[in-house]
C-alpha cells in the first residue's frame, strides 16, 4: 500500500515539473524580458564609483568612492551622508520607464531633443562604473501625468519615468553631506589627543589597549574609561552648521591660522583632526579638518569644551588604586604607635571561616581572630573606590611630602594581591597607599601610592573606615543554635534590686506555638519571639572594647553600668537521646540613643558589643511595655498536667 502511494506521489511531481517546464517557464522568461525592457539602466548601476551632477544653472556636485565609504569631491570635499547616496543609487538601480520612443522617430514628426527639454537638460547626471563613463540627461515634465523625460545614456532612446527621478537626484547640497565632522566611531579609536593654543600650548595624548584608557603625555597615568568614551561620543555629535564660501575663508580672521583647539582621533588605519578657530556667534565657532581647505561652524557645549580644556585633569581615572577585591589575598594596616594589623585570607581548605585578622606586637606571639568576611569586603571595596578629590601634584618635592604628613603618615595600606605582577601580570604583587594629614588643612586627607609620584587630596573618611583595631573586623556572629538546640529558660532580671523583669520558660522548648497561645498583647509576643531568634543567633553590631568587665560598659559615650542581665537556658540533644544544659549570661546597659544598646558577656574569650537593631527594640519593647502596662501576671491557658510530663509553657511579667 505504501509503495503505491509514493508512486502516485512521484508520479504527480513529474506531472507538476512538466507543466511548470513548458507552461510556465517561457511566460517567466518572458516577464524577466519584459522587466529587463522597462529598466532604463543596465547592470553597470551596481559598481558605480564616482556621481556627477550638472545643473542648468552650471553648479557642479562631485561625489566617489574612497574605500568603503562616499565623499564630495564638489564643490568643497567633505564626507558624503550614505543615506542620500544609498537612494541616489537605488533610484537609478531600478529605475523604469512607463513608456518609451527612439531618438531617430522625432524626425518623422517634426520633433527634436530640444522640445523635450534635452538639449539644455535641468540635470545632467554623469557616473563612472568599472572604468567606463555614462551620462543620464533628465528634461522636462510632461504634459499629462506629471512624468520626466529622460535621455539614456546611448542617446538612442527618450524614456518617459516617474518624478522621483529627480527628487532624488536632485537633493539640495546640504542634504547630500555628511552632518557629523568625525566619522570614527568610538569602539574603533585607538588614540585621542587635544591640543591647546599657544602659549601653554599643551599636548595631551590618552591611548587605548587591552580595554583601559592610559595618558601617555604630558604624564604617565590612568584615564577615566567612562570619561575618555563619553568625550569620545561628543565629538561624534558634532556636526558642521555652515559652510563658508572661498572668499570668506581667511584663516586669520577665523582664528584657524592658530586654533584654540586641535582635536585628532585615530582609528584603524584613519585619522582626522579637527580644527576650531575663533568665535563665529553664540555658542558657534570656525572650523575646519586639518587636511581639508572647507571652512565651516559648529556649536560647541561649553562643557565639552572645558573637558578638552583641561583634559589633563576631567580624563583621569579619579581612583587612587586600580585593583579587583577578589584579587586581594591581605590587608595590613599600620598607624603611628600602634600595633600592625593584617587581614589575611584563610586557605581553600578553610574559606568557610574567610578571613582572619592578625595583631602582631613586637616581642610577642601574633594574635589571631577570625574576621567577618562582610566587614573585609566593605573595607576593600571602600578602599577600590576611594577617588581624588583633587589631583594635587604630578611631581611633589620632599618638602611638600612633609608638609602634607607623609613622612609620618596617618595610615599606611598594603595590599597583597594574587595578580598583576610579572611581565604577562599575573604573579603576585603589592600596593601600598599611605595617607596623611596636615594640621595647616582641616577636613583634607592626601593619598599617595609608594610606586607613583602623584599626590591626590582625598576624603578622610576613610581613616574612619580602616582603624588598626583588631576588634572592628572580628567575625560578627558570636553564636549560632543548631535547629536541633532548644531555649527552654529567657530570664531578664534589672541588677537595681534584682527585680526579673520577664521570665519565660519552659521544660520541652521555647516555641513559636508557645508564644502564639500565650495570653500576651500582640507588641509583645513580637518582641519575644524577635528576642528568642535574636538569642539563637547572637550577632554584634560592632564591638565597643577589646576586654569584658562585670562591673561596667565601655561604650562610645564613656563607660556606662550594667542595667540588665539576660540569663538563657539552652538544652542540646544528644546522640542516644539524651540531652546536655547549657546556660548564658549577657549583661546589657540601658538604651544609650535610637540605635544604641551595649551588651557584654565572658563568654567568647570576653567581649563587649552594641546590639542588632532588631534586639534593641525587642528588649525596649519588654521593658517599656512591662514599665506602663503591668498587669497581673500571665501564664498560657494549657491542659492540667499528666503524671511524667512536663510542665506547660509559662511567661511571667513582674510589675
């Protein structure tokens, strides 16, 4: 069955073959003769190289190719707008007549070229293909139909075409140019350079390589890779206003004789420069291309001109370093009189820790504590984007070094770096920043990296953010509860006459499911469970003081007592089924400001830190609330007690 049906099948393409081979294929041929009779032009359209256009009145507009791309060679040269001369050529391209008649008829009818306007045509088109030259006469209209005649180029033949004809070819001047002046486009330059006018007279050259923009004069520095680009995109906006005729090109009067500004960008095997003279209205001045003789304005922003102006300084790469904090592998820090502090990242083998950081004192074995990654991150990046508020100097004396305070510098930063070193820059280096500060200039801080000259005038801010205390980096979370560990006591006592403030406790475990069926206000049944999830993760704010003591807080605003002691009950499930207690002790000050509340405990070698947020408005809540809406106390509706089961769960609140 199946063999049959694709014998039927082939038998039915044969068929279809056949009747499109003798039916259809001659009338085809016969369309394609038909289409090829009606084209005024022939195939030598699509390898045009040059367009000349003549008008009656004698003005002349030359355009070629060079390269890939067109220009006007007349009456002034300049770049061709491609979209113009991409319509001029695919008019002529597939230009067709309505109708037609041979030049040697009109004798026969006592007509000649000149009753059709072909003698002195309005436009007279020549064009260059493959060596050889054409000339395309255009006439007048029609009588009827609002039609062309047309002369082709043979003068054998008058064709009859549509209007568009000469709209097309006939495009006014400043149509047929290119508006913008540079023609590079920014992912293609390779250099930028500015020049000022005399007597300064500076040279400033920026290059591009490997995807970073770099000064190679006047100094040797970064530049801004932003900047350099969105300067480079300004440029290619500009676009010529006015072109001035011959007789009104003195360069002494345009000021181009000596150009305020010589601006050159260099591409892939192209270069051009601009030219810009003196002031020709508001906002406009003269111009011209180096190698060209055309005069013309353009209107320049005030800010694009300040910017080439003072490339120098706008172009820089205002970052004081250049390095990835991924890239880092240490951080040492050093201040006058204190202990050198070093951030180190862990091995691989122990990267769940980080980083740690190491005090190292003279004489004394190095301290090590683990530091929370996120402090060192922030840091690093802090550091990464520390920018120049000024460049100061290019090439400081030694006196100036010592005036500014970097001969005993306020912070010296070293960083250690997997990369960058070696002649393909990938071994190890280093960088180290030193900072310093002047009494003579408040409120300034000044940078300077040991391998460069430069000197920038920097925030100092960032003094604040790298202090050499081994405590500001220390790992923040304190302790955190496996799920399988339960809070069975939270016990908040006020050391003033010992009186508990709240205590919540419970034999099994201190639940969510406890805390919802709790006869409690809403306020602060969040607070105690906010405090419980606090509890289980014991995190520091910031740690206020290196030591613990029981009598007293060592805060920011001084030392302060303790008000508070908050006692936690925890109990751990062991592996047969037996549990293990364990109990916690953390003081706490009263409530310092809106975000302030300082607790201490012994445990974790001693430490004394402000608390989340989150803690400090659970433990306000509780304490406040409990201050002006006593009640009597509060115990959870439960189900009388079973023999061998333990107790419900209870909360009490002592007014």
């Amino acid at each position: 069955m199946r063999s049959k049906v694709t014998v039927v099948l082939l038998f039915l393409n044969v068929v279809l073959f056949c009747y499109i081979y003798y039916y259809d294929l001659p009338r085809i041929n016969e369309l394609k003769t038909l289409e090829a009779r009606k084209r005024v032009l022939g195939p030598e359209v699509a390898s045009i190289d040059s367009l000349t256009r003549t008008s009656s009145t004698g003005a002349l507009v030359k355009l070629e190719r060079r390269g890939e791309s067109w220009w006007l060679a007349s009456p002034h040269d300049w770049p061709a707008d491609r979209n113009a001369i991409a319509g001029i050529i695919n008019e002529l391209q597939f230009l067709e007549h309505e109708t037609s008649f041979a030049v040697a008829d009109l004798i026969a009818s006592n007509q000649t070229l000149a009753d059709f306007g072909l003698v002195e045509p309005a436009i007279t088109l020549a064009f260059t293909s493959a060596g050889k030259s054409y000339t395309l006469k255009i006439g007048d209209d029609t009588r009827i139909g609002k039609r062309l005649y047309v002369l082709s180029p043979d003068g054998a033949v008058i064709h009859v075409v549509g209007r568009s004809l000469a709209e097309t070819v006939g495009l006014p001047l400043d149509q047929l140019r290119a508006g913008s002046i540079f023609t590079i486009p920014v992912f293609e330059v390779r250099s930028l350079n500015v020049q000022t006018a005399p007597p300064s007279s500076l040279k400033v050259r920026l290059r591009s390589s490997a995807g970073r923009w770099n000064f190679e004069t006047p100094i040797l520095a970064r530049a801004s890779k932003s900047a350099v680009e969105v300067t480079i995109n300004a440029l290619n906006a500009l676009t010529a206003k006015n072109f001035l005729e011959p007789r009104d090109t003195d360069l002494e009067r345009t000021g181009l004789n000596s150009p305020v500004l010589r601006v050159t960008l260099e591409g892939n095997a192209r270069r051009e420069t601009l030219l810009l003279g003196g002031a020709a209205a508001a906002g406009e001045y003269f111009a011209k291309i180096e190698d060209k003789t055309v005069v013309f304005t353009v209107a320049v922003a005030t800010p694009l001109l300040d910017v080439l102006r003072t490339a120098q300084e706008t172009l820089r790469d205002p970052r004081v370093l250049d390095f990835g904090p991924d890239a880092v592998t240490t951080l040492t820090i050093a201040a006058p009189g204190q202990p050198e502090l070093t951030l180190q990242r862990l091995e691989e083998d122990a990267r769940e820790q980080g980083w740690q950081a190491v005090v190292r004192v003279s004489g004394q074995t190095p301290l090590t504590t683990a530091a929370d990654s996120a402090v060192v991150t922030e840091v690093l990046q802090k550091i990464s984007q520390l920018a120049a508020r000024k460049f100061l100097s290019d090439a400081p004396a030694t006196a100036d070094l010592e005036n500014l305070g970097f001969n005993r510098p306020e912070r010296e930063l070293t960083l250690g770096l997997s990369s960058g070193g070696g002649p393909r820059g990938t071994e190890p280096s280093t960088l180290t920043l030193r900072i310093g500060i002047s009494p003579d200039k408040p409120g300034e801080a000044f940078a300077r990296v040991t391998n460069a000259p430069y000197v920038y005038s920097i925030l100092p801010d960032i003094l604040d953010a790298t202090p050499v205390l081994a405590r500001h980096y220390r790992q923040r979370v304190l302790r955190e509860l496996p799920e399988s560990a339960r809070i069975t006591v939270l016990k908040l006592t006020e050391l003033s006459g010992n009186q508990i403030r709240w205590n919540a406790n419970n034999e099994v475990a201190l639940t969510p499911e406890s805390l919802a069926s709790a006869k409690l206000p809403d306020p602060v049944r969040l607070a105690l469970g906010t405090l419980l999830g606090q509890m289980r993760t014991l995190r520091a704010k910031r740690y206020t003081a290196d030591s613990f003591s029981p009598d007293q807080a060592d805060t920011a605003q001084g030392p302060r007592p303790w008000k508070y002691r908050l006692e936690t009950s925890i109990t751990f499930a062991g592996g047969s089924g037996t549990a293990q207690n364990s109990s916690s002790i953390l003081f706490l000050t009263d409530r310092l400001d809106g975000t302030t509340l300082v607790a201490g405990t012994a445990e974790f070698g001693g430490v004394v830190f402000e608390v989340p947020q989150e803690m400090l408005d659970a433990i306000f809540a509780l304490t406040y609330a409990e201050k002006n809406d006593p009640g009597p106390p509060i115990v959870t509706p439960t189900a009388p007690p079973k023999p061998a089961e333990t107790t419900p769960p209870a909360v009490t609140g002592k007014p």
